[in-house]
C-alpha cells in the first residue's frame, strides 16, 4: 500500500482592519474575537483524525489579515499542528500588511517558528496605494520589507499591477524597488474586477479602476523580462522566486496535494481510502465557531470529487507551474487521455509542449492559459 501524500495546513483568519475595494475574500471588519482561536484549534483535531499520520509540508496563515494575531496566537496554532502531526523543517508562513510592521510582533512571530513572511506590498505609489484601498504608504512599504529581510528566513511580496493610472515607468519604478529591498519571492497580480467588489460598483458607474486588456498584457511581459533578468525563476504563471524561495505551500495545491482547510471559510483538500473529499468550512466566524462547539468541525459542504473532476483540477491547477502536468497521473485519475488532436494543435502553435511524460505551457500558452484549459476541458 503506498504511503500518504503528505499534507499541507492552511489556517484563515479572516479579520481585517479595513477591507480593500477589490477584494473579493471572506473578510470580516476586525473586531476582538476570543472564540476563534480555541475553535481553530479544536478544528485541528478533527482534520488529523481524518487524515491520519501525514508529513506536513507547510502552514500558511492567510485572511483577512493574519498579523492581526499575536504571536501567541500564532504559536498556539503552530505548536497544534506540531502536536498532532509532528513538524520537521517546513515552511511557515504568514500573510501581512506593511503598515502593521511592528519588531517585536515579527520577532515573536519568528521565535514562534515562522520561517516565511508574505507582505501586502501592492506598490510604492502613495497615490495608486490611496487609490487601491490600502492603509500604508511607499516608505511603510520598504521599512516592512526591510524588517522582514532582517528577521525571516524567506520574504514575499505581494505586487498589483493594471490599475487606471498605471505606466510602464510607475511598474518599473515599483519592480526596482523590490529588488533592491531584496525580496527572495515576488508574487504579481493583474487588477481585476469581482463581482459585488466596491470597485465593481465602480465600474458599474463608468468610473474605470483597471486598465485595459493589452496594456496589461505588456505590463505583464515587462514584470516578467525585468524578473527573469534579475535571477528570479517564473515557476508559475505569476509568481517568481529566487532558487530555493518557492512557496512550498503553494506548490502543494498545484501539484494536487491534500490541505487542511480550517478557519472560516477555508476550503480543503483530504485523500481518505483513495477517495478525494473537497471541502468548505463554515463562512461566517460565528457559524464556524458555533459548529466546531456543536460536531467537533467547521466543515459545513463535504464534495466527493469523481476521478474526471479530479482530473480537471489536476489540469486547471497543474498547468500553471513550469513543471506542468504528468500524463500519466492525468490518465490514472481520468481513466482516459487528453484530446489528442488539441493537444498537438496547441503544441503546433507553441502554446504547449512535450518534456517526457510532462506537458507544460510555454510562455505564450501562459498569456492565454485559460482559453487554453477551457479548451482543453471540453475535449
């Protein structure tokens, strides 16, 4: 019998001090919550009596705004994990937001075993920052991520581009001075616009808050060149990373591993006798800590995934990565192959490519990924 998949943790806290106008999260204005923590850690429980002993690869505190917890909160949840699965040296790490950069926080965060720090840098633009909703300015930007250099192993920042208003000067201008902070890990994000968003409602008004499609596509390449140019590898569509900075949490969902969904709203993961179970926690706080007293779990949807839905998250998520898919896993999950005529219809147009027993898109399959899956999907 071969051995569990190991297993990667994921913990949302969903508090938030200001939500942002394009967020689209399950994010709830702060407040003090003392029930949470105890039904997080009572959740834990549940989720390793369902995926039995696992290696962890990873935890990642997500929100809402996760530094929003103290350190003692943050090392309850660590030394949980730690109690019920058993750590070795993984990657742990916590999202947060520049202007909320405190030493001492960060160092308890440290002394508590964070090794990884994942900054809501967005740009270094005050005005773009005052357009996009944040709370810190430029400088409170690179005093975090200075801070963050000076205490994590591996730091992270997050950057947005496609905003009205944006040039190439002002995304390069915000690509230099990440580099020169010397973030290990850069994760870019084309501004789009969620339903329901504030900046929907926008829109909705004929006020524009994105840019258009093809110049966005050009700031795309731009942040790509000036990446790759600096040492940084494009291992997913956007995310780029210094050797040996990968998100390994992140890897784990686009490599198909299992994940522990816990804290409001999450979703997760679980393998259990060969059979793959997706599932949603409880969305609101008070939901989630109200079933977690009454059942032992959060959990409020539990989905058996069939071999063919598997597949397809297998593709939709495995694509993304410079490593792709494995044909073989595909076939074993599918009991089928791909299409084979779009398969090299997509290959022919230099889209897709063949590396042995993977297939992976290229750069310009990456630009139009999506099209590409959809295409894929309908066979």
């Amino acid at each position: 019998m071969a051995d569990p998949q190991p297993l990667a943790v994921y913990i949302h806290w969903p508090y938030c001090a200001r939500i942002c106008p394009y967020c689209d999260f399950n994010v709830y204005k702060r407040r003090e919550d003392t029930t949470l923590l105890p039904a997080i850690l009572k959740d834990l429980v549940h989720w390793r009596s369902l995926s039995g002993e696992r290696d962890i690869t990873s935890i990642h505190f997500g929100g809402g705004t996760p530094s929003l917890m103290t350190p003692a909160q943050v090392g309850a949840m660590i030394e949980q994990v730690d109690a019920l699965w058993g750590l070795g040296d993984v990657e742990i790490a916590l999202e947060a937001n520049p202007h909320e950069a405190d030493a001492e926080s960060w160092q308890g965060y440290r002394a508590a075993g964070l090794t990884r720090m994942s900054l809501g840098v967005q740009t270094f633009n005050n005005a773009a920052l005052k357009f996009l909703g944040r709370d810190h300015n430029g400088a409170q930007a690179r005093e975090a991520l200075d801070l963050g250099m000076s205490i994590f192993p591996s730091v992270s920042a997050d950057l947005i581009f496609g905003w009205a208003g944006q040039t190439s000067e002002m995304l390069a201008d915000d690509l230099e001075k990440l580099l020169q902070a010397g973030s290990q890990h850069i994760s870019t994000y084309q501004l789009t616009i969620e339903d329901g968003t504030a900046f929907a409602k926008a829109e909705g008004r004929g006020q524009d808050r994105a840019v258009d499609a093809d110049l966005s596509a050009d700031f795309y390449d731009l942040v790509r060149d000036k990446l790759i140019t600096a040492g940084f590898n494009h291992y997913e569509v956007s995310n780029f990373a210094k050797p040996r900075h990968q998100s390994q949490h992140n890897l784990a969902y686009w490599r198909g591993l299992d994940y522990a969904g816990v804290g409001p709203g999450a979703h997760g993961r679980m393998t259990i006798d060969g059979v793959k179970h997706a599932s949603v926690a409880q969305m609101r706080p008070a939901a989630y800590v109200k079933s977690v007293g009454e059942t032992g779990s959060g959990i409020e949807s539990n989905e058996i995934l069939s071999g063919k839905a598997r597949a397809e998250e297998y593709i939709l998520m495995g694509l993304r990565i410079d490593e792709g898919i494995s044909l073989r896993k595909y076939k074993k999950l599918s009991q089928g192959n791909l299409n084979e005529v779009v398969i090299r219809d997509f290959v022919t147009d230099g889209l897709l490519k063949f590396e042995g027993d993977r297939l992976k898109a290229t750069f310009a399959g990456r630009l139009v990924l999506n099209a590409i899956i959809e295409r894929i999907l309908l066979g």
